[in-house]
C-alpha cells in the first residue's frame, strides 16, 4: 500500500504518502493564495523525498472541505486527474476529521476552520477518531456559549480567541495525519466520503441579478 493524501481545502497546501504504517514523506506550505502554484511542486517533492515514482500510488486521499471554493477545488481535481491516470481508487476524508486526527484528544473538543466572511468551519468531537455530528459553518460569536468550555483545535480557535480560548494544537492540516487516518479506515475497511467538495454554502461568484444572456442573432 502506498497513499498519497492531498488537502487544500484549508490556507496549508499539504501533501504526504504514507506506506500503510507510517509517513514516508510530508510537505505543507500556508499560503492561502497559492494553492494552484504550490500542489504539483509539492507531490514532486515528497516523491523524490521518499525515492519512489508516482505510478507506485495505489490510493489516493483528498481532503474534501469543508473549505472556500477555489482552494478546495485544486485538492480535489488533482486527486481526481491522478486517480484517473493511474486507475487507483480515490478516496474522500472530512478535511475537519484530518486535523481532529492529529490532535489526539481523547476527550470532547472541536476543530475550527477559517470560512472567512468572518464565520468558521467547524465540529465537535467525542474524541480524535469520533466526529459527533455534521461539520457546520457559523460566525464564532454565535456558537461560542454552545461550545464553551471546550478545547478548539484549527485556525479558527487562533482567528477569533474571544470566543474560542483554549486553543490547542494543531492549528494546521497535515496530510500526514489524514492519510494515517485513511489507512486505519482502508484497514477496518469503512467507508470513505465521496471525493466531491464540501461546501456548506454557495460560491461567492454568482450571476448577477436580472442578468439577460445576449445571443447572437
């Protein structure tokens, strides 16, 4: 087994492979504008760290969101191309459940996200394995009496400690932790996310209202 896990759902562009033991090569970069630039490099990167050619993959990871849209996309379509080319099964993981992984609480917590529009991403957990509940999105005023007294891991917790003081680590996505996730399920044999984006809301770009579409005659 060889997984390569990419995410880009969240400002870290993370790549990572991970031989069904252990990671054999890691590489994250947080640059939310440069998701697109930074991928592929990254994938080359952790290839030749690990010594090892593509076409030895035989699982794909992505992180399918909750995340902004276009940043989201570049994981998601990059997963599907290699998947396609190499005929490997490409497999979806909550991108919340990747950093609840690398934290290894043992005890109730959440995972916060940057949505921007000032609002936030975000779960609760029993415990790093355990997400209890569907990943929401809300301003982090509003959800803060409803979570308080709760560790909040992510970014989220970093952006907005008003209403998420005891932040805890990570604050980051790794692709190490999520593909160390999906070789525990590839090994238990659950089931996956389809690799389709989770948005939990509409793109910012939408057509304009009363928009007329022009034909030509």
């Amino acid at each position: 087994m060889l997984l390569l896990a990419v995410d880009t759902a969240t400002p870290a562009v993370t790549v990572a492979l991970h031989d069904g033991t252990s990671v054999v090569a890691e590489s994250r970069q947080v640059d939310a504008r440069r998701h697109g630039e930074l991928l592929l490099p990254a994938v080359d990167r952790v290839l030749a760290e690990a010594g090892l050619d593509l076409a030895a993959v035989t699982d794909l990871v992505v992180g399918v969101g909750p995340g902004p849209y276009t940043g989201l996309r570049v994981g998601l379509v990059t997963a599907a191309t290699f998947g396609s080319v190499l005929g490997v099964p490409v497999h979806g993981l909550c991108t919340l459940d990747g950093l609840a992984y690398a934290s290894g609480i043992e005890e109730p917590f959440v995972v916060a996200t940057d949505a921007r529009r000032k609002e936030v991403y975000w779960a609760r957990y029993d415990d790093f394995r355990t997400r209890a509940g569907e990943p929401g999105v809300d301003r982090p005023a509003d959800i803060a009496d409803e979570l308080s007294g709760l560790p909040v891991v992510g970014q989220g917790a970093v952006l907005y400690p008003d209403s998420f003081p005891l932040a805890r680590d990570p604050e980051h996505q790794s692709a190490g932790a999520l593909a160390a996730l999906a070789a525990e399920k590839l090994a238990a044999g659950s089931e996956f996310l389809p690799p389709t984006p989770l948005y939990l809301r509409r793109p910012d770009a939408q057509v304009p209202k009363n928009y007329k579409v022009v034909t030509p005659k």
